[in-house]
C-alpha cells in the first residue's frame, strides 16, 4: 500500500486521459475486472458494477474520475485506500485491491465488495426498535474505526447501506475519502469544511482537526434524522447553518415526533453538545446509552401450542421475508398459524390473530382488530388513525383469517397500515386476492 499511495502521485495532468475506450463498459481493469455497469458518480469517483473473473463474483469498482481529478482529490483516493486495507469489521465495506487502470498513476481503482442493498436516506420512517438496531451496528463500525486510530468524518444517510436478509437490516459504512488518521492534519488544500455541512460539528467550522467527539457530533446528527426524518439545522444557506450548528441549540427530536422515548432524546442532545468535553467520550458511551433506552410493548398474545406442522411454512416464512403481505388462497387457517408459530423471535412486539369467519358485515373488521388489540375507539376519531398510531412504532406480525367475504375492508386496512407502519406485517387467509401493490398472493 506505500507503494500505491507514492505512485498515484507521479500522475499526468488531471483531465488528460480519454474514458474511452479505457472504462468502457465490456473493458478489462486491472487484469480481472470486467466493467459491467456504472452506478454512481461524484466529485471524486465513478463507480462501476464489475466481475472479478478470477474469483468469480461481483465487485464494485471504484475509479477517480479523471475529468475532475486534482492533487486533491488524489490524495483522497490514497488516503482512502490506505484506510481500508487496515479495516476488517462485518459493518465497513471490505476492500479486495488498489490498483491503477491501464498500469497509470493517474488513474487509480478500488475494488471492493458489491453491496446491492439501499442507502439509509432511502429507508423512510423507521420504528424505534428498527431504529435502535441499526444505530447500534453504526456505532460497531465505527467504534472498530476509532480503535483502529482513525476518525471517519463522514457520517450520513447517503454512506450507510443496508442490506436485508431475512425480517433484518445489516449496516455497511461506506466511502472513507475523508477518514484520516486520528489527530491527522488535512491534506494539502483539503478545508477543514470538507464534508456535507448539515453533519459538520461545530469545531471543525472553527478549523479544529477531527477527531472521536467530532464524530459523535455527527452521529447525533444522524440520530436526529433517523428519529425526526430530516437533519435539526436544514437552512438553504451553508453559512446560516454553520451558524446554527456553532451557537443555536437543536430542538428535541420529541418535538417533532410523538412517543419518543427520554432517553433517546438526551442521547440526542448529549452528542449534540457544542463543547466536545460535554459529549459521550467514546462510542461504547452511546451503546450503553441505547442499550438504556425503553419503549412500550404490549404483551405478546400467545400462540396455541398444538398447531400441526404443515409442509409449506418454511416457504410462507421466506414470503414473510421478502413482502410485506402474503395472503394465502383459501379458507384453511392452518398453514399460515404453522407458519406464524415459528416467527415469534422476529417479531417482538408479538403475532396477533384476527378471526374474521364469524364477521358477516365489512364494517366488523375493524371492531375484530380493535378487540385483538384491546383498544377501545374514539367516536371522534376514524378508527383507521387510532390503528395507525397504536401500530407505527410496533414490530409485529398481524394474522388475519377467513378474508374472503370481506376482502374489500381487509385490503383497505392492509393497504393503509403497511403504508404508515414500516415493521408491521400482514399474513392473510383469503378466498380472494386483496390486490394491493405490495401483496404476495400465494396458493400453497
């Protein structure tokens, strides 16, 4: 690594090298690596979908752009390689290779791991479990980061990826073009400014140098967002949320958002202190101040315990998994009670079944799910909103049987929870599809 962080400085005048047909989508970098796809670009790199044909299997490739390469961004590149061949941790993206295309300095690559997941600034709402565990993986990575000796100085939605397996979100921290060693200078012509503004801790506008607290600021930012849906200080103008970061307090995330929980709110304003003395002093702080954090949960219904194992659950299981909704064709209860018997470690706010066959009117479902839950209705309010926000923050599987006859209500309540509550899901038993976008009708 030495070696490559010299060389990518002995390069060509930036902007001087044709992209075609050097990346052409087809090429061969470095010997191995078939371009596939481009799937992003910024300021100081393009990003390729590749195939290692040594290895077999997909890598993204990570190549400066020339058009826009200074001595800079250059170093950047360097430094970014050099911080990740250090770093093994299951939450950071893993690096296989630093290399330059056609053997030239001035064109540096990065091969890493292929990450298909989304970024967390695609996610929308979040339950507080949801959101707790993936704060908790963040803080992994990046407590891992700070023992290594360095300091990410990234931290936002758009670098944190989450890939699904299964009912769960694994976090990987992506981008390191600004960590640097801890207690490191900037780069030459690098300000101290470098970053996205709205994460920027109120020392490194005064021109301090990064260091574990400055990320922890930023960390509060990013609490912030995950609980509020958008960033404390968000005016259009930089200088005015500089400003905003260095002397005006945050707001509660409790302001904005109802139920929650106190000590999330105080985790949030600790690491949002403007003295870095007054934050959390480390990231294992914030762990154990998560690991502190209470929520309601209602009392989990329990399942009978002579449901038949039924060929079909593991696949109703793995439906489950990938959608939302799965109705399952027919009258016959019994598979979906099979399979919603093995789920209750993935769903801590408990599974709950709504008997419909006895229901001879639409307008009895939501009376049914009400009692399910014993919530008592509001006549002043439309029961659908109480259901909604009984439900938002809960992680919970909902078990309807015997839909057929009331297929129309059962979609319209479907429909409207899925959409307004993110960790709820719905296994339905039904004669009839209830035709929503999000919905797996199955028959097994």
């Amino acid at each position: 690594m030495p070696d490559f962080f010299a060389r990518i400085f002995q390069k060509k005048q930036p902007g001087s090298i044709d992209l075609q047909p050097v990346l052409a989508i087809g090429s061969l970098v470095g010997g191995r690596y078939r371009l596939d796809s481009e799937i992003g670009q910024g300021g100081m790199g393009m990003i390729f979908r590749a195939h290692d044909q040594i290895e077999d299997h997909e890598v993204a490739l990570k190549v400066i752009n020339p058009k826009t390469a200074n001595a800079l961004s250059l170093g950047q590149f360097a430094r970014e390689s050099e911080i990740l061949s250090k770093l093994s941790h299951p939450h950071i993206v893993t690096m296989f290779e630093a290399g330059f295309v056609n053997d030239d300095p001035s064109l540096p690559f990065l091969a890493m791991e292929f990450l298909p997941g989304k970024p967390l600034s695609e996610m929308g709402a979040l339950t507080y479990s949801r959101m707790i565990s993936m704060a908790r993986q963040i803080c992994d990575a990046l407590g891992y980061i700070h023992k290594q000796g360095f300091v990410y100085r990234d931290i936002k939605p758009e670098n944190i990826l989450l890939n699904k397996s299964g009912f769960e979100y694994s976090v990987k921290l992506v981008d390191f073009g600004l960590a640097r060693p801890i207690g490191e200078a900037y780069l030459p012509n690098e300000s101290n400014l470098a970053g996205t503004v709205f994460y920027l801790a109120p020392e490194l506008i005064d021109g301090q140098v990064a260091d574990i607290r400055s990320d922890l600021y930023a960390l509060g930012i990013l609490l912030y967002e995950m609980i509020v849906g958008r960033v404390p200080f968000s005016d259009v103008d930089e200088s005015t949320v500089q400003l905003q970061h260095r002397q005006q307090p945050p707001p509660l995330p409790s302001q904005s958002r109802p139920g929650v929980p106190p000590e999330l709110d105080t985790l949030v304003l600790r690491l949002l202190e403007k003295n870095p003395q007054d934050r959390p002093s480390s990231v294992q702080e914030v762990l154990e101040a998560l690991d502190a954090v209470h929520f309601d949960k209602p009392a989990q219904g329990n399942l009978p315990t002579n449901i038949p194992d039924r060929a079909g659950v593991q696949l109703v299981i793995q439906l489950l998994a990938d959608h939302s909704l799965v109705t399952l064709a027919g009258n016959d209860p019994s598979l979906a009670l099979s399979a919603a018997s093995h789920l209750a470690a993935q769903f801590p706010d408990g599974i709950w079944v709504v008997e419909l066959e006895q229901i001879s009117e639409p307008a009895g479902v939501f009376p049914a799910v009400f009692f399910t839950f014993s919530l008592n209705a509001n006549p002043n309010r439309p029961p659908l909103i109480t259901l909604i926000e009984f439900l938002r923050e809960k992680n919970l599987l909902l078990l309807l049987t015997h839909c057929g006859h009331v297929s129309g209500a059962c979609a319209q309540l479907a429909g409207a929870v899925l959409q307004a509550c993110p960790d709820v899901r719905i296994l339905a038993v039904s004669a009839k599809a209830f035709n929503l976008p999000m919905e797996k009708y199955a028959d097994l």
